[in-house]
C-alpha cells in the first residue's frame, strides 16, 4: 500500500470527524476544536447523528452521507462501534483513518475481536489506520492539528513518532516553552496497522523533515522496521529513547547466551546496526535530533574545549572521559599560537581556560586558532557570565566562525538571566546551545555514536565460500536428535559442528571406560581435563561433571569413576554417554564467550564477550546481527571489556584469529536456523 495512503493522512484535503460532539472536554469536542481552531485550510465535517450542527458546523448523520470523497476519517467513538465505521469509511473510498478510540486489545478477549474485525475491513479497502488508542497527529506545515491535545506545535524539522499519547501530550508542552519546532507529530497508538517502519518510510522522504525521533516500547514488525531505519538514516538522522530497558525475559535459557541475551540488549544492536542513534531520556532525544541535524558529524571521538572558568572546563572533561570520549591531543603548531595571544598564567593545555577576564576578542582569537587544529573532531565552547566578554557578542563571533569548519561545534551558555538571550542566537542560526556543559558532551558523544553507526550500514558482508554446500550429515545430526526427543546436542556432535566450519577446536577422545580414558590421556599427553558427556548435562562445571589437571593414568581412572558415580547420584536420569579427555589449557589464557540465540523478533544474534564459569555474573554482554564480516566482528569485539586484553603483547595475534572465528560461527549460525541457542 505504500506511502500514498499515509499522504492522505498527512496532507488531507477533507477531514470527517466521526463522533464530534459538543460535550465539553469530550474527545470529539476537543478534535473539532484543534481541527478548526489553528487555521487548517482543508475542509472539516463533523459527524454525528444526533445534531444538525456541532460547535457551528453543519454535520452529518453518518460518513455515507458527505457530500465530497474524504481523505482522512478520525474516529472518537465508543470501540464498540469502530468496525462498523471502518468498514463504511472503506466502502466511501476513505483513504486513511485515526482511530483514538480505547478499548480494544487492552480490554480482553472481546477488544481483540474488534481488532480482528478492523483489519479485515482496512485489507480489503487497502485503506491505513493510525492507532487505536492514538492522540491523533500534529502537522504544523499546513496547521493541521488533529489531536485531542491541549496544545499544538510550532513549525520545525523534527517528525517525533510516539507509542505513548500522554508522552505526545507532554512533549507539546515542554517543546512551546524549550522552542523547539516539529514537522510532525504522530502516536502510533496500538499500531494495528500503521506501525513505525512505515512512519520512517513516509517521513524519510519528506522535504519538511530533517531527523526523526522515535519514542518506542515495541516493534512489530523488526524486519520492516529496520530495513525503513538502514535505508534513511545516512540521509536524515534517527534518534530512539526506548522504554522498558531492565524488563525481564520470561523464558528459562539452557545456554549462557541465553541468560545474558536480554530483549533490550538486542533491541541496542538493532539500533546500532541500522544507524539509529539510542539515548536514555526525552530531553536527549531532542538535544541529539536538533544537532545532528544541524552541525557536521564527528570524526572521532576527541573535544576541544574552550571555557572562560576552569571548574565548568573540569566538568565536561570528567564527563566526556565517563562517556567514552577524549581531550584533543592540540599540534605543537596550535599550542605555539595560542601562547602568543593568552597571558602565561592561562592553561594552554586542553581544556582551554581563557580566564573570567577574557574580552569577545580573546575568545574569537582562541576559537580561530582551535578550528584549524586537525587533531579536533569537535569543538565546545563554554562560557559563563562573568562581566567582561558580551554573551550575546560573543554568540555572534561563534555563528561567524562556525562556518569555517567542518567539524561540530557545540556551547554552553551557563546561566538565564545574562544567557538566554545568547542561546537563542546560536539555535536559530543551527548552532546547539545547552545550559550545562554534561548537555553538550552527552550531545557531542551521540553524535560520535551515530558516525560509528553510519559506518557500520557500509559493511555488507559476503557468504562465506565453504569446501562444499552445507554438509549433509550436519543435518542428520540435528535430525536424530529431534528424533530421539532432545533440545540439546552432546559434546562431540557440537564439536562436529565447528569442525565442518574449520573453527578451531580442543582435540577430544570420548572414553567409555576407566582403561579407555587412561589411553586417551596417554595419546593427548598429560596433564588432562576429564569432562561427562550426556544431553541432558548443559553446564558441566555446575554438575561438578568436570576434572581439571590430571597427571597420571591412575589419577585418569580414578577421576573416571569419580565423575561416573558423580553423576549417577546427582542426575540419575541424565544418559552418559561417556567421558570426553581433553588435554588441559597451560598457556597464558583469557576466556571467551562466542554464542548465538534465535530471538523472537528479530532472529538470530550473536554475543561476544567474556567466558568461564562466572559468564552470567560478569554480564560482559556485546551483541550483534549475522552474518559478519572481519569489519563487524572487529566492532563488536571492540566493546568487549576484553579488548585490551587482547590488544596486549601477551594476546599478541588473537584478535585477528578470533575475528576470522567470529565471521565463520556467523556463517554456521546463518545456515542453521533450526539451531535456537549456541555457546
């Protein structure tokens, strides 16, 4: 059905109101009012079978009578009565509706029949639905306010997509105070038709609009979601505030990675990997929006600050280090020039503190010398009213200077009454401007994460050339199982797996004696680790189903019939299927966790991080999307508290080869959908 639909919602020529009324704070009442009361030029019909007219207007008893082809229908009416005037409004050829009537799904059984009837109504009309449970949308290019909100919106570039009215309620009301414009409004309410992957399809090609932000508990559909995200966001930025971040997962895992792969975690990766850049509370998603939308991105990661007091300059440099971000390192050629123009008690070093007595001139001075430096990736200037430099001067010089670079800058004007006069400056001429300098960090550090997101939607991986197709006795292998009524493959079957994949694995011998284990020992060569081998054991070490370094062929039998008499006490319906030896581990290590889980919305993910026996209370959790290529499998070992590890000269070569073991367990887990979890 496309966006063509969605244009009638968006830009209606005729609206019908259905169940407008003039009871006072009504639903219908306030609809009518917003609708007619800020100027929309289209035309409105009230409709209502009770009453001629609704607040002046000539109404209608029902959408069948109108006169004219309406675009848009907004229903108001008890839920009830919703399917019936869906279904009329599709035989009228209405295009699109809003439904902000409640009382479906959240209602039971009852409401969820509603649902049902509805949609199959809006499938054979081909029409789009909004809501229920919406606030209506908000277009303030054609002052089109169709909401039942106590306020509108000013003009602006930001489309803001919410799954909460109230959250749309109450943004309307800080943003008429914060100044801050939007292109469009829309609560996507229960989203029974229209969800958000059409909404960032539809605003994605609106000349109105230059970012746009999301409010989100859900998704629906996570396919459509994120290929709408990956094919727009290198064009116009998207900013995500998600709720339910700590939400428990209601399914017992048999794997670590099911354990640590949490839904919000995942929902992180999606983001991550489609160019979505996440923040953690609604004044952010603002922030991040506006100056994505307005400044230049970062390269990297390293500030410049530039403050006329010390301890503010102090504060923004903790909180960019807490972020993640850096101090530019300035050239000796910056440093040289800044030492000719500042007093020699002044602090050249980063952050820059010209002092309380700096003029506008040695800030503009200060400034023209730092945007040449090409060891910044970002500017913050950050001043407070001290009585000497103007602020709103000084503003001014910003907005001049700001044009010979390529690089972010961002301010923070740090006071009201001297201030906010100077901060309006700046924003109207694109450049952001905070009252507090953690503001503009967090700011500048999102805008990092969108670049290193940008780039990750450049990496496209490509399928892995295997000897052969995938092996066929793999799948008998997943095939006996299901047959023999298991969820979970043995160890020697799993190695099998990994084998086929040329990922490196512990040479194994199974024994099903004391005798034979002594041999196996013997053949592998001491010391060894001896580990039970049964379906229904996952965590050996938790089963005590493991002894590590063992010496000798006596301690090898020993250890055999310890583990058997072990098990058969602890777990006596487990089958033992015999004793796996491996030869024990002695070189400098650094335990690592490679998994995959097959999630619900979203398919298949892949976890990295750190391994052992402790993994689920060390919760290094880093996920990404299959399939990888060396670039991705790079990016998520990057945020493994690992890395460093692994960057040291006793690790030296291992993060290549585990970037080749990554791309390679990405390409089993791709061939394999049949498999829900691996560790």
């Amino acid at each position: 059905m496309g966006t063509e639909n969605l244009d009638r919602i968006f830009n209606p020529r005729r609206i019908a109101v259905i169940g407008a009324s003039t009871r006072e704070k009504s639903l219908g009442a306030r609809l009518l009012q917003n609708l007619v009361g800020v100027g929309y030029k289209g035309v409105v019909y009230p409709v209502n079978p009770f009453r001629p007219t609704v607040q002046g207007i000539a109404a209608y008893p029902s959408i069948r009578k109108i006169p004219r082809q309406v675009d848009l229908a907004i229903v108001a009416t008890p839920a009830h009565t919703v399917p019936q005037i869906i279904e009329e409004c599709g035989l009228m050829g209405v295009s699109g509706v809003i439904v902000v009537s409640a009382g479906f799904r959240e209602a039971g059984e009852e409401g969820k029949d509603l649902e049902k009837r509805i949609l199959e109504h809006r499938n054979h009309y081909k029409m789009r639905i909004i809501g229920p449970n919406s606030l209506g949308v908000i277009r303030p290019g054609i002052r089109l306010n169709a909401t039942f909100a106590n306020k509108t919106a000013e003009l602006g570039k930001i489309a803001f997509i919410s799954q909460s009215a109230a959250l749309c309620a109450s943004v309307l009301d800080w943003a008429s105070e914060a100044n801050v414009g939007f292109s469009a409004i829309v609560s996507v309410g229960s989203m029974l038709d229209v969800d958000f992957g059409d909404l960032i399809d539809y605003f994605g090609t609106d000349i109105q609009t230059s970012s746009i932000v999301l409010y989100l508990e859900s998704i629906k559909n996570a396919s459509k979601f994120m290929s709408a995200a990956r094919g727009f966001a290198r064009a116009k930025p998207i900013v995500v505030v998600k709720a339910g971040r700590f939400r428990e997962s209601a399914e017992a895992a048999l794997c670590h990675t099911g354990a640590l792969c949490g839904e919000d975690a995942v929902y992180d990766a999606a983001f991550r990997r489609t160019g979505i850049v996440r923040v953690e509370a609604i004044d952010e998603l603002f922030n991040c929006a506006e100056a994505l939308a307005m400044q230049p991105n970062p390269k990297g990661p390293n500030l410049t600050i530039i403050t006329n007091a010390g301890g503010p300059g102090i504060m923004a440099t903790d909180f960019l280090i807490a972020k993640g971000g850096k101090l530019s390192s300035l050239s000796n050629k910056t440093v040289k020039a800044l030492k000719k123009i500042l007093p020699l008690y002044c602090s050249i070093l980063n952050p820059i503190d010209v002092l309380e007595e700096a003029t506008t001139d040695r800030f503009k001075d200060v400034m023209e010398i730092c945007f040449k430096d090409n060891r910044s990736d970002g500017f913050l200037i950050i001043y407070t009213p001290q009585g000497v430099a103007d602020p709103v001067e000084t503003a001014k010089i910003i907005v001049k200077l700001a044009k010979n670079t390529r690089k972010p800058v961002l301010t923070s004007w740090m006071g009201e009454n001297e201030c906010w006069r100077a901060r309006k400056v700046l924003r109207k001429k694109g450049i952001p401007a905070f009252t507090t300098p953690e503001q503009a960090v967090s700011t500048f550090m999102y805008m990092h994460s969108y670049t290193k997101n940008l780039e990750l939607l450049y990496e496209r991986p490509e399928e892995l050339t295997m000897d052969l197709a995938i092996p066929t006795f793999l799948k008998e292998v997943l095939s006996k199982a299901i047959e023999e009524g298991r969820e979970v493959l043995d160890l020697l079957e799993s190695l099998r797996f990994l084998e086929a994949y040329k990922i490196p694995t512990t040479k194994t011998l199974i024994a099903k004696t004391p005798e034979e284990a002594a041999s196996a020992a013997s053949k592998l060569g001491y010391p060894v680790v001896l580990k039970v081998l049964s379906p229904q054991i996952t965590h050996k070490t938790k089963a005590q189903g493991v002894i590590l370094n063992v010496w000798s062929a006596k301690q090898v039998q020993e250890s055999f019939r310890d583990l058997v008499k072990r098990i058969n006490e602890s777990n006596p319906q487990a089958e033992l299927r015999g004793i796996a030896i491996q030869p024990l581990v002695q070189r400098k290590r650094c335990e690592i966790l490679i998994g995959s889980k097959k999630t619900p919305l979203f398919g298949p993910v892949i976890l990295f991080g750190t391994g052992g026996v402790n993994v689920e209370l060390l919760k290094d959790t880093n996920i990404c999307f299959p399939p990888l290529n060396q670039v991705l499998a790079r990016r998520l070992m990057e945020k493994s508290v690992l890395h460093e590890f692994m960057s040291s000269s006793d690790f030296s070569g291992c993060a290549g080869l585990i970037e080749e073991m990554l791309v390679k367990f990405s390409q089993l887990v791709i061939d394999f959908p049949e498999i829900r979890e691996m560790d």
